[in-house]
C-alpha cells in the first residue's frame, strides 16, 4: 500500500501494472502513440488508487480481527505468557517488514531506472527482441536472442539506448506487441521463475 502510494506521488507506474495494449484504428502516428501512452499511464495511476483502497480495508479487516483474537487468548491464558508470545509476534513481523521494504525498494528503484533510460514498456528482459519485419502488419515475425546478464535490470540499459524521439517512442510502442507473442510468455515465465529461486 505504501509503495503504490509512492508510486503515485512519483508520477511512476510499477512493471506489473502497466497497460500493454496498443489502437487498433489508425496508423501507428507518433502523436496517437504518445496521447495512448499518457492515457493509459492515467489508467493504471487509476488503477492503484483501487488497490490502495482495497488493500486499506482489508488491513482495518485484518487488525479488527487481530485485537479480537488478542482479547480471546487473554481470557484463556496466562497473562505473562500472552505477553511472551505477542513480544515473540512482533519482533517476527518487524523481521517481515525489514524483508518486505528492502524488497519493494529494490523494485522501486529498478522501475525508476526504466524511467530514466526510456525502457517503460520495453524494460530489459533476459531476451533482446530483433524485429524481421513491421508489427503494425499482421503474421509479425519476431525473433529473440537470449542475453546473459547477472541483473536483468541493467540489460541494455544505458542512457544512450534511451527514445530520445518520437520515431524512437514510436519503435518503443511497437515492441509492446511482442508481449502478446507466445515465445513472449515462455520468457516471462523464464524470468518469474529466476525471480522466485532469487
């Protein structure tokens, strides 16, 4: 719920969360492409204020139920040993938390870099995608060489790659087909599963 907060206040939108549809009217115009891109950023900022609602009341949920349990267990326990066990709980969920914000900072702070280096939509996966021919037209073919990377978050990240243009932003817009390709998915599953043995 924080890190969606900081999200908004940062003007960002966090990987998971944004909205890799293109027109399916008109030509591929720079000027569509860049009003489509603001939109459906607006989008997804709209979106995460939904999840910050839901997430609030689930935790007023959550603690209403805690202090109920909380009161339960004192009437059928000894005090000191309640107190034992809710110290025991705490510090565990300090430790938890610790986890969590390194965690989400560490995602913060790679979708900051999307950012700064113009990789919102085409951030460095484990793949780079060589286009063979347009993807405005239909039966696009695409090929993918797999890049070996420690962090998949600096791959082809640099400040010189970043759309400096329109034409740029244009190409970037393009490659957000990809992810409705089905060699696209392999990789995404690829990558969630490093992810989740990291």
């Amino acid at each position: 719920m924080t890190s969606l907060t900081k999200y908004i206040e940062s003007g960002r939108v966090p990987r998971g969360l944004h909205i890799l549809i293109l027109p399916t009217l008109g030509d591929m115009d720079p000027d569509l492409l860049e009003e489509w891109r603001t939109q459906t950023a607006d989008c997804s900022t709209k979106l995460m204020g939904t999840l910050i609602t839901q997430a609030k009341r689930r935790m007023d949920e959550q603690i209403t139920k805690i202090e109920q349990l909380t009161k339960d267990l004192e009437k059928i326990a000894n005090q000191q040993e309640v107190s034992n066990q809710l110290v025991k709980m705490e510090e565990r969920i300090k430790n938890k938390e610790k986890e969590i914000k390194l965690h989400k900072a560490h995602k913060f702070n790679r979708d900051k870099l999307d950012y700064e280096h113009g990789r919102i939509y085409t951030f460095a996966r484990k793949y780079d995608i060589a286009r063979t021919k347009d993807v405005s037209k239909s039966g696009a073919e695409v090929a993918i060489h797999h890049i070996s990377a420690d962090d998949s978050s600096e791959i082809g990240s640099s400040a010189d790659e970043a759309p400096q243009n329109k034409s740029d932003f244009q190409g970037e817009m393009r490659l957000m087909q990809w992810s409705h390709h089905p060699l696209a998915k392999i990789a995404d599953m690829a990558e969630e599963a490093e992810d989740e043995a990291g």
